[in-house]
C-alpha cells in the first residue's frame, strides 16, 4: 500500500490502513475484503455464503465506500453478485430492525460489518429498503452460479481485485457436494437417468463445455485444497457415467502439460474418476503419471486387453508346440490391436468419429503398453521411463493434430 | 433525560433513519452557533439568560455565583459531557503542571486498554483514539517541544479530529468500565433504560451524540482515576419547597479518596453539560 500518497494526518487514512494490515494478517475463510491501489476509501470484498443456508458455496461481491470521517459515519456497502436477498449496487441497510437502531460505531470494522452483512443473509428482508424475498431455490441457483465467474464491474484495476478476490474465495469455499449433484440433475437430467457403460468414451458436448466452465472457475491454481475440491467435485460426477469422463476433461484444462510432480500429486483424482475397468491399470496410470481423459481411457481399454493378451501369451507359452517367441509375441500383438479396435468401436458410435485421425497413435500405444507387460519383470523401471517418455511424444501428437 | 419514545404509536413513528437524519440536521445547525468549547465567560451571562425566567432557576443561578465565578459552554452535541470533561482536565494539568498526574491518569489508561482487549475489542479500534488523548496530556504538560498554551488547548478542543478522537476514546474507556464492573452497574441501567449492561453500552455509550448520564460520569471518573464534581442546576426546591441552594454531587474514585474539589467541575442543566470554575482557582487562574 503506498502510504506515502495519503496525508498521515487524516486520522481515517491511518485507521483505514491499520485496517487493511489486519485483514491481510488474519485472514478469514469467510470473507475477504481489501481496499482499492489506488484510493483506500474504495473496497472491494466478497463473502461466503453463510453455512446450511440457501447461499452456501455462493461467493458473493460487494464495494465498500468509507466517508472520509470514517470509523466516525458507517461505510457503505454495495453487493455486485446477484443473490436473491440484496438489490445488487444498491446501499445494503444495515439496520433493518425498527425498533433497536445500530447506529454505527468507530469500534467496528469492516470486518465487524462483513461479518453482520453475512449474518443478514438469511434474514427476513421484511420489506427492508434495498432488499430482496427470492425463494431458496432461486437463491441457490444463484449461489452456484456465483461461483462461476466474479462480476464484471469498474475499472481493470478493481476488476483484477475483483478476480484475486474471487480466486481467493473460490480456493476457500469448497462447493456444497448436494447442491453440486442438484445443479447436475437441473440442468441436464437425461445424462444421469442414462447410466451409460462406464467403459464409453463419448464427451457430451454441453458437459464439457460446463467442465471447462468449472475447470476455469476453479482457476488455474495447483494448490493442495484445490485438488481436494476438484476429488470433491469429480467423486460427485463419477456417479454420474459419461459425465466422469467429461470432468477429466476439465483436467486437461487445468494442467495442459503437467509436469511430472504435479501430474503426481493429482493422481488420486484421476483415478476417482476412472470407471471401474480400469482399476486394473491403476499401478500404470501411477507410473505414467497420465492424467488426461483420453489417455486415461485408452489406457484403460488397452490395459485390460494387454492383460488378456499376457494371459494368451503365457498360455501359448505353456503349449510347447508353439515356442517361438517372436512368432508368438507377435501373434498375441496383432490379436490383442484387432480385438481392441473392434472393441472401440462396437462399444461407442462416437468414438469412430474421432478414431481415424486418432488410428496410428493408439494402435503405436497399444502395442506399446502390450510390449511393456509382456516384457520380462526385472526391466520394469527402465521401461517404465521409457514408456512415459513415449506417452508423452505419443499425446503431444494426438493434441497437437 | 432521552425522552425518546413517548407515547406515539408504532404506525405514526417515523422511521429510525428519519429520526437520525432530523437528530444530525438539529446538531449541524446547533454547531453553527458554539464551538466544542467556548470562551471563558462570568457567570453574570448565565443570571441573563434567565433573566425573565423561572424564579427558582434564577434563584439558583444566584446562588451558584457564591462558589463559582464563571462558565464555558460546550456544545450541545450529546458529547457535551465528554468534551466538558476533556478540556476542564487537561485545563487542570496545564495550570497544575502535575506530571505525576499524568503518569498516574496513563497508568489507568493503561489499564482501561488491557480491558477493551479483554472484553474483545480489537487494538486497531480504539489504538488511535487513544493515542489521541494521550498526545493532548503529554502536550499539556510543560517543557516540551509539543507544549501547549491555554490558547493553544482551546485551539485543540475546537479541532473536530482531536476533540472527536478524544470523546471517541472517553467513550471506549466509558465502556470498558460498565462492562468490567458489570454486576455494579446492571441496577443502574436497568433503572433508567431496561437494557442489558451489553445492549447499554453499544447503544448509548459508544455511539458519538448518545448523551451521558450518571452511569457514564460514575465509569469514567472510576476508569481514568479523575474525580469530578457535577452541579445541577434544575428546578427542585427541597423538601421544603424553599431550598434554592444548589445541589452537587462529587464523584470521587477509591484511589482519589482524599481529594477535596474535583479538578473537573461541570454544571449540569437537563440534557447538557458546561465547564464551571471554582472560586478558589479564580485567584490563580487571573494571574
């Protein structure tokens, strides 16, 4: 904050930067409120929707306005976020009973206020200026769809506040799983009522698009809480069939090309939302470090069949009058592409449309991954390396195609 | 002495905001008139205002001029009492040039601060309201580079930040001090407004303009260690019906128990409070 620019003698400019010290030092999950660069009598803030309430998960915006005779007359406050009780950039009235008047005082804070303005959240408005009677499932509504983008409002300077803030918050407020799970079962009903094969690769168009939605709401972030509220957020999806797919999508946009340490520590997400054919292949997926939708299907897919082939193998191994392990190895290669081919695409009309430009990768993959486990043990690490480095060149030509 | 309320219905009661902006509009005009403080004026201006009023006022007024020789007005902005009181003290100090006065009135300022933090106030809240006050008691005494004359003590008093700052600071002290000493104070509050020791001190202690009582006088005086004699000046008569003495009542902390006039003297009229000089100090304060 540049002190400099304020007259230290204005008693309200130093309260307000003892304010701003304390909110930076003592930060609360329930709010976050700063001033903006350039002038310290403009807030920006945004709450959290007040807990078993119909605003949970929401985060709501607001400015602030201190008087320059501030701690002595109250600061205003304005919500910018839709929200079903507040009229947004209207003055909030604070004091709403008629009876027992709050007047202001210097012993409150904008802490102290932001932590009323929670509280009048699920009030009654009773016909209070400024107020707003929306039902609870509007406001619910209107909660989730908070969450999704800051408002736009004032210049890029309080606009990028607005975004930090927003960042902030979201990393704070995890989403209510029932309300998650409710806004699913609203928006597209049929997706769920159709418990597609989990093995199906098909991404709905409309569910991506709201999975990047939620991916880029979520930002951009790697921190520690936001993988366990993206865990959240697929645990709630992988109930419901193709949409566990379609949230790996949201994976992608998160981490475009993860590096190997973070790709790591998202694993336990990836996995949640694997269908359960591909348990199989959790110990690869581990290795690989794979954390990509399509990977991760095809992986799956491949997975199961390269275990059939390496039973086949071990089998024809067993048989002596075919010992030939070129031959042999070969053999079970070309049965296992095929059957995997066919596989694809018997199970999904989708994935045929996609599987042409998509052909040499995945059948150089396939015939990877089956080399890989047919191989003997002791090569396990070297190979595995070399197979993540292979991956990699492998995805990077699917993507970039 | 708030005689708010009455006997209106709840339909033909304005609005609380109503009430509070016509409440600002009567004190702004009110501030056009008076300073926070005013001069120092004989009593003689007091017996003309009520020169053709009640005879038992005029009577009074009379009588007071026997121990007491003059007045400054503060204004009548519900902080009067506050303001009264921040200026008659540090008047004191500045005459008395007590510096163990003031070490000991920091001592329990001091004091006051552990308790806000106790009670959960946050620092930030009061830490400049008190530093405020604490400047104008340092400036007050001689010998430094920030030492005030009288003239520059009026000057201050009549400073919106400084003399608001330092109310603000009287009120917090005030407050602490109901609510430390909570069991003493509840028979008293629920006497005169049948709230809470809480609810009293958040709706008529704290807020600036809430105008102070008893209650408020007993806290402060007990909080800081000052002793302060308030004289009322009302139309009571006695049990005889011919007693135009007037009244005063000394509020004399433990630790000040052998003082024999408070330094603060203020007159009391209903609903507002002035500075008034002892007789006694006239002498010195002439010189």
């Amino acid at each position: 904050m540049a002190e400099e620019k304020y007259n230290m003698r204005n008693p309200a400019v130093k309260r307000i930067l003892q304010e701003v010290r304390e909110m930076q030092n003592n930060a609360s999950e329930d709010f976050m409120s700063l001033p903006l660069q350039d002038n310290i009598f403009e807030w920006q803030f945004a709450i959290r929707g007040p807990q078993d309430t119909e605003f949970e998960g929401g985060i709501y915006h607001g400015r602030i306005q201190l008087p320059p005779e501030y701690p002595f007359r109250p600061p205003a406050f304005m919500l910018l976020t839709p929200n079903g009780r507040f009229q947004t950039q209207t003055k909030i009235c604070l004091s709403i009973s008629q009876h027992h008047p709050e007047h202001w005082q210097p012993s409150w804070s904008v802490r102290t206020a932001l932590v009323a303005l929670i509280a009048f959240l699920p009030t009654k408005p009773d016909g209070a200026l400024g107020s707003l009677d929306y039902t609870s499932e509007e406001r619910r509504a209107l909660a989730i769809k908070s969450r999704a983008a800051a408002p736009k409002f004032g210049t890029t300077e309080r606009q990028q506040l607005i975004d930090e803030i927003h960042e902030y918050m979201l990393k704070k407020a995890p989403p209510v799983p029932e309300m998650a799970k409710e806004e699913q079962v609203q928006e597209d009903p049929s997706e769920v009522a159709d418990p597609a094969a989990p093995t199906s690769v098909p991404v709905s168009p409309a569910v991506a698009t709201e999975a990047q939605e939620e991916a880029s709401a979520t930002g951009r972030d790697r921190e520690e809480n936001l993988v366990v509220e993206n865990v959240h957020e697929l645990r709630v999806n992988a109930n419901a069939g193709p949409i566990a797919v379609s949230f790996s999508a949201g994976f992608r946009v998160r981490a475009p090309a993860p590096v190997q340490g973070s790709a790591a520590r998202e694993q336990p997400a990836a996995i949640g939302v694997a269908p359960p054919r591909a348990d199989a292949s959790r110990g690869l997926v581990a290795r690989l470090g794979l954390n990509d939708d399509f990977g991760l299907t095809v992986l799956a897919i491949g997975l199961t069949i390269a275990i059939i082939a390496l039973l086949i193998k071990k089998y024809l191994a067993l048989a002596p009058s075919i010992s030939g392990t070129g031959l042999n190895f070969c053999f079970s290669v070309f049965f296992c592409v095929t059957s995997c081919v066919q596989f694809l695409e018997f199970s999904s009309p989708d994935f045929s449309e996609v599987s042409h430009e998509m052909a040499l990768p995945k059948y150089i993959y396939l015939w990877f991954t089956v080399e890989v486990l047919a191989g003997p043990t002791n090569q396990h690490a070297e190979e595995s390396t070399l197979e993540s480095s292979a991956f990699r060149t492998l995805r990077n030509t699917f993507y970039t195609n | 002495m708030n005689s708010e309320g009455g006997g209106a219905s709840e339909e033909d009661r304005p609005r609380d905001d109503e009430i509070l902006a016509f409440h600002h509009a009567i004190r702004a005009a009110d501030a056009e008139k008076l300073e926070f403080v005013g001069d120092k004026e004989p009593l003689t201006v007091l017996a003309a205002e009520y020169e053709a009023g009640n005879p038992v006022f005029k009577a009074k007024v009379e009588n007071l001029g026997q121990s007491y020789f003059a007045i400054r007005r503060a204004r009548g902005d519900g902080n009067c009492f506050f303001r009264s009181f921040m200026f008659s003290y540090l008047e004191h100090i500045l005459e008395t040039k007590n510096e163990a006065e003031v070490r000991r009135v920091e001592k329990n300022i001091e004091q006051s601060k552990r308790a806000l933090i106790e009670l959960g106030y946050q620092e930030f809240t009061f830490e400049d309201f008190l530093s405020i006050f604490v400047e104008q008691l340092e400036s007050a005494l001689p010998g430094r580079e920030t030492s005030v004359d009288i003239d520059q003590l009026v000057q201050r008093c009549r400073d919106r930040y400084i003399s608001d700052y330092v109310v603000m600071f009287f009120r917090f002290v005030t407050s602490a001090e109901i609510r430390k000493r909570a069991e003493f104070f509840e028979p008293f509050i629920i006497g005169i407004s049948n709230m809470s020791v809480q609810q009293f001190c958040k709706a008529s202690v704290e807020p600036m303009g809430e105008e102070s009582d008893h209650v408020h006088i007993t806290a402060l005086s007990d909080a800081l260690g000052v002793p302060i004699r308030v004289v009322y000046l009302d139309r009571s008569v006695g049990a005889d019906g011919k007693n135009t003495d007037v009244n005063h009542h000394d509020f004399i902390p433990s630790e000040c128990s052998g003082v024999d006039i408070p330094p603060v003297v203020l007159l009391y009229r209903p609903g507002h409070y002035d500075i008034l000089y002892t007789r006694k100090d006239e002498g010195r304060q002439n010189e």
